[in-house]
C-alpha cells in the first residue's frame, strides 16, 4: 500500500465550535452513564473515549454527534459539521454486496453514467484501480463484502471514508481486526487530518499516537478530562489520587478584592453584554444560513433567476464568515469567564 498518494480529504473547514455539553446527564433505567458532564470540543481536537466495556462510551460518542440526546443538560453542536464514520461494526458495508458495488453503489462516490468508475476526493478512479490501492485483487473486486475477513473489511471501510470529504472523523473501535500496515495507515492519515476527531478505543498505543484530549468515563455517571492520550491520562490520574490523599491543611480563602471596572467572572460589562447577546446572535444566523441553503439547493435557480442566485450566495458566504466570527467571539470570552478566579 503506497502511503504517500493515500490521505483522509478533508472538507469545508467546520466553525470552530464543534460540540459544546453543559450539565449533561444521561441514564438507562436504572444505570447513571453521565452526570452533570460538560465539555467543549472545538475543531482540530483528537478526542478519545476510554473506559470499561459498557460503562457509556458509545453513548457519549452519540451525544457528542448529536445521535442521541441527553436526558438532562445541553447539547451545542457546531456549524458545517461533514462527519465521517468508522464503526466497530463496518455497518456502513452491506456484507451482500460485492466490494465493486460497495463502491460505486455510493451516492457520495458515484460517477454518472460510469458504471467503472468512482469519485475519489473530486476525481474519477477507475473500480478496481483504486482498490488496489488498498491490498486488494481484482479477482476479489467482484467478491461479495462477506467474505472479507475483518482487516480487509476494514481497509474497505478506509477506502470508502477516504474518497468522501469531512471535517469530523467518529472512529468506534478502529483498530479492531486491523492489520499492523492497516494501522499504521490510519495513524498517519489522523495525524495529517485537518479536521476533529473522536475516537472509542482500547487500544493504548493508538491513543498515545493520535489523542489530544482524553475523557475517561469512570462508572457511576462519573467521566473526567485529561489533556493528552492514554499515558497522559494515567499520569495524570496517579498525580489526582496522591493529591487526594495528602493531608495539607485546607488554606482559608482570600477575598477577591472588588474591580468596579469588572463585570463578573472577569469581563468588562461590555464583554459581558456581548456573550450574553452571542447566543441569539448565533441562532439567527443559523436559521438565515439554513434558509439560503434551502434557497440555493434549487438546481434550476441559477438559470432561471441569475441575479437572485448570485445575491444569495453573496449573502451565504457573509453570514457564513458572520457565525464563524460570534463562534470565535462566544469561545473566547467563555474562557475569560471561565479562566476568572
């Protein structure tokens, strides 16, 4: 497998703000996966999600991409989201299908009339040409899905998420089946993505290699953040336990003294009116980027009203710069707030 002509296309860049949680808690009957969790994720960040089996990676996962909603709390999902999935599961290939009509079965990867060919980050490839590229025979391009073993349903999957653009790659449980060329193919295709990632895994030397952030889901609704892969986390973890159990006498605190210039949490009031103001600002440009979307998705609109189109799609990719910047603004003056003592 060439590694050099192979990579993950990434998509339109994504806003910078790709999940925020604020006091999510989640439960199933009577088992607590999550309580009163917040986080932000923002765009570039290598998100992994350790823990035992059952504990709720997967649920998490789901919140996070806004499959499955909270029972409490909220979910802020970023904007230009393209996401990519890589389950454990390779449920995305139908096993009666042949690997060739995997492929070109695709609606993301079809080519109109050519039947031969597949659309691959924007250019037309040959079927068997480009499955070659991922170890495998033309005798096994017109071979039915089931009869891959798990490594070579697994490059298939690779083939399908690496012709297709996205900002945001889910990987459940990738390494699973994954031979040692396979996964190292994947770690390099991680590592030069342009977008986020989140990945569910047990495998502790793919984490170290491609994680930013770890969340470690502990039981009892409990799941905790830790800055780096899995080293990190236990390390961190350790340090955490000792802390706990030194015995220093609590100092009493200290008054803050009172800045009349300051509005709480550290901003000035104009800060503070600004990211109360974001929020609404924010939801209207959703709503009048979601209409001209709407508007624009008419194939016949640029023939028939030429003008209209160009002033829609002026219109489109000023509001689209406008929600990307109050994403900016909201992110930034979050951490100020949050940063005050």
């Amino acid at each position: 497998m060439n590694h050099d002509d192979l990579n993950l296309w990434s998509g339109q860049k994504s806003g910078r703000l790709v999940a925020d949680l604020a006091d999510v808690s989640k439960r199933y009957g009577y088992k607590l996966i999550l309580r009163n969790f917040s986080m932000r994720l923002v765009r570039g960040d290598r998100l992994a999600l350790v823990g035992p089996n059952g504990v709720g990676k997967t649920t998490l996962l789901r919140i996070l991409t806004g499959a499955e909603t909270p029972d409490s709390g909220t979910v802020k999902l970023g904007t230009g989201l393209d996401m990519a999935v890589f389950d454990q599961n390779r449920s995305a290939l139908d096993p009666e299908l042949s690997l060739w009509e995997s492929l070109t079965g695709s609606a993301e990867m079809r080519v109109s009339g050519r039947a031969d060919q597949v659309m691959v980050r924007g250019q037309p490839r040959h079927v068997v040409g480009y499955l070659k590229e991922f170890l495998f025979s033309e005798a096994q391009a017109r071979a039915p899905v089931k009869s891959l073993s798990g490594g070579e349903r697994a490059r298939l999957l690779l083939a399908r998420l690496m012709a297709q653009p996205s900002n945001l790659l889910v990987l459940d449980e990738p390494t699973n089946d994954l031979d040692i060329e396979t996964l190292d193919l994947l770690q390099e295709l991680i590592s030069d993505y342009d977008g986020t990632v989140i990945v569910v895994s047990h495998d502790r030397d793919f984490l170290d290699r491609v994680a930013t952030v770890t969340v470690a889901m502990e039981g009892g609704g409990q799941a905790v953040i830790y800055a780096g892969g899995w080293s990190d986390y236990q390390a961190q973890r350790r340090e955490n336990r000792a802390g706990e159990r030194a015995t220093d006498k609590p100092k009493p605190a200290k008054s803050a003294p009172k800045q009349a210039e300051k509005a709480p949490d550290g901003l000035t009031f104009t800060e503070a009116h600004r990211l109360k103001e974001l929020p609404g600002v924010i939801a209207r440009l959703e709503a009048e980027i979601a209409k001209l979307t709407e508007l624009l998705s008419d194939p016949d609109l640029f023939t028939r009203e030429p003008v209209k189109f160009r002033k829609a799609t002026d219109a489109l990719v000023e509001r689209q710069a406008a929600l990307a910047q109050a994403e900016e603004d909201w992110l930034t003056l979050e951490d100020k707030a949050s940063a005050a003592p």
